[in-house]
C-alpha cells in the first residue's frame, strides 16, 4: 500500500450520507481539472469516488470495532433515556446524528425513536430517521462481524423490544 493512502482495497468505511461502502479499487478520476487517484467506493445502493489524498474528510470514516459494537447493543438494551415529545426536538437531534454519523450515537437515537414510536405516532421525518438509522447500523454491523443481515435486523428488534419493555413496566 502507498504509504501516502491511509485505505486500502476491500477496506470497509462508512460515509455519513452513503453509509456503508468497500473499497473496491483505485481510479484516477478528474477532479476541478486534475487528474486526481480516488477510492472506488460500493455500497448496497450506490457507487461513490473519494480522494484518496482525502485523509481527514469528516464524513467518511473506518467501520467502528468489535467494541463499539458491543457498547450499540449495550446502548439498545437499556431504558430510553429521551421521551421528549416535541418535534423540533427530534427534527435536530435526527439533523445532528445523520451529520456526525457516530454509531454510538446512532444507536441512541434509534431507541428513543423507537419509544417513541409506542408512546405516540412518529411524523414522517421521524419514521424515515428511524428506518434508516436502523438499515445504516445494521449494515455496518454485518460488515465488521460478517454476520448475515436479517439475522441482525432480527438481533436489533430484540434488543428494541427489550428496551421499550423496561418503558411499560414503569
């Protein structure tokens, strides 16, 4: 590998509007009039081509770790911790996690949307948030554990239903 390139082919990233991505190859694409060598990036719906000078772009970043996954699900199993009902307050709060994109944070959000959703009827920004931070965290979850994806979406209901049942019971 190019020591210059902090990627490499086959390399898992998350982009915080694509979502989760691998590296494919490496093209050289024209960028402002220059030929400029780019990451060839797939993900499940699209194709996207970053710099691969592009060391520091706030909005890719490597698939988070094992141990980050074990904080999503311990994050998923415990009570909601936001019953905010007012709606602006969800609007930014769904705004500030879809721009940072840190699954932790994302993980929380999916919770509380999804108490939300059985206190009262999530409006349609809400319900799209919440369905695609869902597909986004499963997603990368299937790429660092190589784990089949319904069987995590499976996995991530469970561990929804869990929390919503510590809401009911108090």
């Amino acid at each position: 590998m190019d020591s210059n390139i902090p990627y490499s082919v086959d390399d898992w990233i998350v982009h915080t509007y694509y979502g989760v991505g691998q590296i494919k190859r490496i093209e050289i694409k024209p960028i402002h009039g220059e030929d400029t060598k780019c990451y060839k990036v797939k993900t499940k719906n699209s194709t996207f081509w970053f710099p691969t000078t592009d060391d520091d772009n706030p909005r890719i970043r490597p698939v988070a770790s094992k141990d980050i996954i074990h904080k999503v699900i311990k994050n998923l199993r415990r009570k909601s911790s936001q019953l905010e009902t007012e709606r602006k307050f969800w609007k930014k709060r769904i705004d500030e996690v879809q721009s940072n994109g840190d699954l932790l944070l994302i993980s929380i959000i999916i919770r509380d949307l999804s108490t939300q959703q059985i206190l009262r009827d999530l409006n349609q920004t809400e319900e799209d948030a919440l369905n695609h931070f869902k597909e986004r965290l499963v997603r990368e979850w299937a790429s660092i554990t190589q784990e089949n994806v319904e069987k995590l979406r499976s996995d991530l209901d469970g561990y929804i239903q869990e929390s919503q049942a510590k809401v009911k019971v108090d």
